[in-house]
C-alpha cells in the first residue's frame, strides 16, 4: 500500500479525523463525539491516536485510551482500543491493519499491561486478542457480547492481573458501550 503513511495524530487532523470516524460509523454518529470526548480527559494518550494518512488527506484513525482493571490486589492502568475507523471507499484495502499493528507496536512500548476491546474475534485474533473471559477477564457491561469481548497482554503482564475491566467515562456518559 504504497503512499499510505500512519503516524501519530496532530492537532490539525481533528477535523478529518472527524469526518473518517463519521463515515466509518455512519449509522452510529455519537462515535465521532466519543473521540472528541476522550481527547479531552484523562485517559487520553496522545501517542495512542495514530492517522492513516494518503496525499494529505486522513483516510484512517485508530485510539487507544487509559481505562482500569479492577483486579483484586489493586486497580491496573489498561487500554481499550476505541475506536477503529476507516474510510468506507478504503474498507478492506489494509489500513486498518497497518494501523492496528502500529498502535500495537507502540501500545507495548508502554507500561500498561494489557489491552482490550469489542470487536470481531475473526478481524482482531491475527493481531493476537483472544477471548477476554476465557483469559479471566470481566467485561464492564453485559451488553458486550462474550465472544466479541477480547484482550491481548504484553510483557508487563502478570497472571494475577485479573478482575472487571473498567471503561473510561466517556463510554458511559455517550453510551458507547456494547456492540449495536
């Protein structure tokens, strides 16, 4: 995929970031809001919002953001991937991929432990995520289907890091949580 870069978000992409996100989850506008929202708390990782960009203009995004794992020893600092977006005309053209592999490239760099997710098992296995429950993890809201609920670990993981994982409250206050 020649010409296709994916670097981390600046300030001057909002704006396209916006109008991809809006595209991509046409049916669901209040996601765009979500990224909006994220930005602005303290689970925002600048580092973590990366761009698919293709001559000057942004056909891609992907987050990752700081939410918790109420483990029984302690809280644990964690990432939730949300969301994933694509123009629809570039859907299936491997951008999403370049970005997902990249954000994980970068995601394992830092010190959280784990990240997690609600997606296709059949789109986010080949990066590594396996069923979250079956791992030991709660999802936060029953509304996630158990199948579509889905971690990956890194080095800093340690098996006693299990418990409920804990959405950020930008989730909740835009109800953007559970696969619609």
């Amino acid at each position: 995929m020649t010409g296709v870069e994916v670097r981390q978000e600046r300030e001057s992409d909002r704006r396209q970031v916006r109008q991809v996100v809006q595209a991509a989850f046409r049916t669901q506008p209040v996601v765009a809001d979500l990224v909006e929202v994220l930005r602005a708390s303290a689970g925002w990782r600048p580092s973590l919002s990366l761009v698919a960009q293709e001559h000057g203009a942004v056909v891609g995004h992907v987050l990752a953001s700081r939410g918790w794992l109420d483990a029984q020893a302690q809280l644990v600092d964690v990432l939730i991937l949300s969301p994933l977006s694509v123009t629809p005309g570039r859907q299936g053209q491997g951008i999403g991929t370049r970005l997902v592999r990249q954000l994980l490239a970068v995601a394992a760099s830092g010190t959280e432990p784990a990240i997690f997710l609600e997606g296709s098992p059949g789109y986010y296995g080949r990066f590594g995520f396996e069923a979250a429950g079956s791992a030991g993890f709660r999802r936060p809201s029953l509304r996630i289907p158990e199948s579509a609920f889905q971690v990956r670990t890194f080095a800093s993981y340690e098996p006693w890091m299990t418990g409920t994982l804990v959405y950020p409250e930008a989730f909740w206050e835009l109800d953007c949580v559970g696969l619609r």
